[in-house]
C-alpha cells in the first residue's frame, strides 16, 4: 500500500486479517479504531466468522495487538 511505504505509522490502523495457519483460511479481521482516550483506553473492532467462533481465535488475536 503506497500510502503505508510513505508513513509506515498509518500501517496501525488498517484491518489485519485473523488466519488460520494450518489452512491458511481467513477466519476473521482485527483493528484498532482510534488512539487511545486521556484513561488509556482504547477500541479494537474483531470479528470471527461463525463456522470459527468458540476455538479461542479471538483471545489469541487480541493478545497479539
């Protein structure tokens, strides 16, 4: 993506896709929505497909932003 080569600091806030690696499927998307609040605080936008849902690749996704 040009744009992320010119400031590779945009590079935080596109969607990163959740992979299943031992099928290489996509099983869900990932992204911060804004900076951080004054508190700290922060949102992250997730979703898991349904077929995928309850296998934990959500916690795994969160803990690796």
């Amino acid at each position: 993506m040009p744009q992320v080569k010119l400031n590779p600091a945009l590079n935080i806030w596109f969607v990163r896709w959740i992979v299943l690696n031992s099928t290489n499927e996509i099983v869900g998307s990932i992204s911060f929505h804004s900076k951080s609040d004054t508190a700290g605080m922060i949102e992250i936008g997730l979703e898991i497909h349904p077929k995928f849902r309850n296998n934990g690749y959500a916690k795994e996704a969160l803990l690796g932003m």
